[in-house]
C-alpha cells in the first residue's frame, strides 16, 4: 500500500514471540501489534494454534517481505509451525485479499486445542478465523463455573463459549447467532468434542427483533453477550446494547449472572458499564474476566471488555 514501508529488523518481534511462547498454550496471541504497545509494528498480530501460525497484517506488505520474515521464524523456531498463513486486512482495500500460504498445505478446516478442547478454524478465510483468542479466560470462567446452568448465548458466532459451558457440565445452552452457517460451524465443534446435542440448541435468529422469543424460552441462569461493535443494521454498540441489557431482567433467573462483553476501541470500561448499569440499575457489577496476558495494549481500556453483572431483581 502507498505510503507504508513494513520494517524488515524482526527481532522485537522474535523477542515477543519466545516470551510468550515460554507462558502461555498452544492457542494463543503471540504477538499484539495492534495494542499498539511496541512502535513500528501496530499493524501487525499473529496466532498460533497448535501447529498453524496465522500472521495477520492491517497493512499491505510485499511478498519479499512476507518470505523474509517467513524464513526468520523457520529459522527462530524451527519445526515449531507445520503450516504459517499470512492474512492482509485494511480498510482501504475495497475488499480482503486471499490468505497467502508462506508453508505447508493447509486445508479449510484445521483442528487445534485449548483447555483441553477441540475447535475448527479455516485458516484460508479472508475474514474471520471462526474463533477468538481474546476470549480464552471467559472459555475457562464457563468450563469452571456452568456446572449445572442453563445458559444463553448471544451472537453465539461459532460457539466456541458454549462448547466450555458444556465441558463445564452445564445443563443445557441455547446459541443465537444471525448467521446459520456460524451456527454449523458450532455444531461440529461441539461434535468433535463428542458432546451430547441434546443439551444443545441452536437458533438463527436477528434478536433485535423478537425479544419475545428469547423470553418464552428461559429463565437462564448464565447469558452471555458478545455482539459485534458494528453489523450495520443488524446490530451497532451505540443504537442497540442498551436495548438488549434492558431485556436481562425478563431472560435471567433470581440472581442469574450476565456476562457483558464487548470488544470496542473507542470505547473504555466505564463506558460498557455505564450502558449496563443506565439501562438496568438492579444489574449489580460482581467481577471482570481480565484478558489474556499476551493481549498487551498501550489503551488498557481499548480492547476486550467482559464484566459479571448478577441479576438482583
């Protein structure tokens, strides 16, 4: 892209990636440019799930490039990737590129692990992966504390949050997503992890229009809602998560726990709690679900938010 020259000196980033690689899972954000936190490279992120490394650039960058710091990993850490993917995203670009293969021959479904269970990306997509590392500690908050739980998941996107609530021996989860195909994608997660369907549900449904619904389906004991900060008309932070918080009284059990999350760079912690506590003031605040330790942003504000309101009504 005009105007943007990638640095070619990796060793900062080398540097983060053996750090993290020393203290975290297999699944992991490796390295946060865009926390913004290291100059020269906030354009950058890169995940690693299992043995499929996903590079993903906010800029354009050449192929020369791409090779480089290819061959700069291999050599850093070798055989420590079968397959290394980089992805270029901009918003300048009237639309994403396809994936560039740096090495190996990936497929469109690639099974990898975290917390002891299974869940399929496509590596080749020019969007979205299918699944989130940010949220790795609210899968384990669910594996730890769903035991026994009837759950609701909104914009259930994949269902990876589900998946943990199942392993966590919760009674049943109901996932909601607009998008039947994220939704199919979910099933076979929770297939591959041979988990009873039973327990499962699934429901393509735009929730902004039928709150009713929702409703004649609970109480629940645990919701979570984690929607997109902007899906044009279906859904937009500023116009519609008040509206949907405002439901909670009606969908949560006698002190039922609402996680309220949201990934927004504009906007900071006291803004999400301000749209939750406005909206319903019953809504007590009981904790807040920290991010990864490798997701290190300069705004401590900026990305992930995800707090524990319980039901007090």
């Amino acid at each position: 892209m005009s105007g943007f020259i990638a640095p070619i000196d990796f060793d900062e980033v080398i540097a983060q990636i053996r750090l993290n690689l020393e203290n975290i899972e297999s699944c992991a954000r490796l390295f946060h440019g865009r926390g913004k936190s290291i100059p020269k490279w906030h354009f950058l992120n890169i995940d690693s799930f299992d043995h499929c490394l996903i590079i993903t650039s906010y800029q354009s960058v050449s192929y020369e490039w791409s090779k480089g710091f290819c061959d700069t990993l291999e050599r850093s850490f070798p055989k420590q990737w079968e397959i290394v993917i980089l992805q270029i995203r901009s918003h300048k670009l009237k639309q994403n590129n396809s994936p560039m293969i740096l090495k190996g021959e990936p497929s469109t479904e690639y099974i990898f692990s975290e917390h002891n269970l299974k869940y399929i990306i496509n590596p080749l997509s020019p969007q979205n992966i299918g699944f989130f590392p940010d949220m790795a500690n609210t899968r384990k908050w669910l594996i730890e504390n769903a035991a026994g739980m009837r759950v609701l998941n909104l914009f259930a996107y994949t269902c990876s949050l589900s998946v943990a609530a199942i392993a966590g021996h919760a009674k049943e989860v109901l996932n909601i997503d607009l998008s039947s195909r994220s939704l199919s994608r979910g099933r076979e997660n929770h297939r591959i992890n041979e988990h009873d369907l039973s327990q499962v549900s699934f429901l393509s449904h735009d929730i902004r229009k039928s709150f009713n619904k929702i409703k004649k389906k609970g109480p629940w004991d645990i919701i979570i809602f984690d929607p997109p900060t902007d899906q044009g008309l279906s859904f937009k932070v500023e116009r519609d998560y008040a509206k949907v918080i405002r439901q909670m009284p009606e969908w949560l059990d006698h002190n039922g726990k609402l996680l309220a999350c949201l990934n927004a760079t504009h906007l900071s912690n006291s803004d999400l709690k301000k749209m939750v506590e406005d909206a319903v003031p019953d809504l007590k605040l009981e904790n807040e679900i920290d991010r990864p330790g490798s997701f290190i942003d300069k705004n401590t504000e900026g990305g992930l938010k995800v707090f524990i309101y319980k039901n007090c009504i």
